[in-house]
C-alpha cells in the first residue's frame, strides 16, 4: 500500500537539451518499504504514459524493449535517487517524464 511518508520529487521541470547530446533527468524519493521498486514513465502530448524501465532494490529490473538502446536509470539507495540517463538525444525523446515508487499505469 502508498504511505502518507512515501513520495517521490523531480527538481529538474523543464529541460532544454541539444540534440545528439545525453542528458540526465532527476529523481529522489522517500519511502520505508524496503522492498523499493522504481519505475520511470514517458508521456507524449495526449499520449498515456509508457513504462520505460523498472529498478529494484533486491533485482535486476526490467527496461522496456524500445528503450533499451539509449535510456538506462541507476537506482541509488543511499542517495535516495534513480536518475534517468538518455543517450544520443533526438526529437522524439520531448516528452513528460515521470518516476514513480510503484506501477502508475496498469493497462
């Protein structure tokens, strides 16, 4: 179940990125679960969001088959942090992403 203590924060809003070049996207959550799953999302305008990877504390996590080639995310327990890599930047990586502390979309 989601705890009142458990949230997750994203400080960087809108970034402005070059195209070819990698950007790293931020994201610190606060939880006591100690089983600790992460997921990161990806939503174009009037799109639902799109589960792009999971990373687990006690696992190997799972990344979605279209994003394994240029995003990866690291899951840093004691920063209390799982930043969002994106490699060789290009036009249709602009989008909202978003991180959750569990599954966000279930369809």
């Amino acid at each position: 179940g989601c705890r009142a203590e458990d949230n997750v924060r994203q400080p960087t809003e809108d970034v402005m990125v070059i195209e070819g070049q990698p950007t790293k996207l931020s994201c610190l959550f606060v939880t006591t679960d100690q089983s600790l799953y992460l997921f990161w999302y990806k939503q174009l305008a009037n799109g639902k969001p799109m589960l792009m990877l999971r990373r687990e504390r006690f696992g190997v996590g799972e990344t979605a088959t279209e994003f394994k080639d240029r995003f990866d995310a690291r899951l840093n327990v004691t920063a209390k942090s799982v930043p969002l890599m994106i490699q060789r930047l290009q036009l249709s990586d602009s989008a909202v992403y978003y991180c959750a502390l569990r599954p966000t979309v279930t369809t």
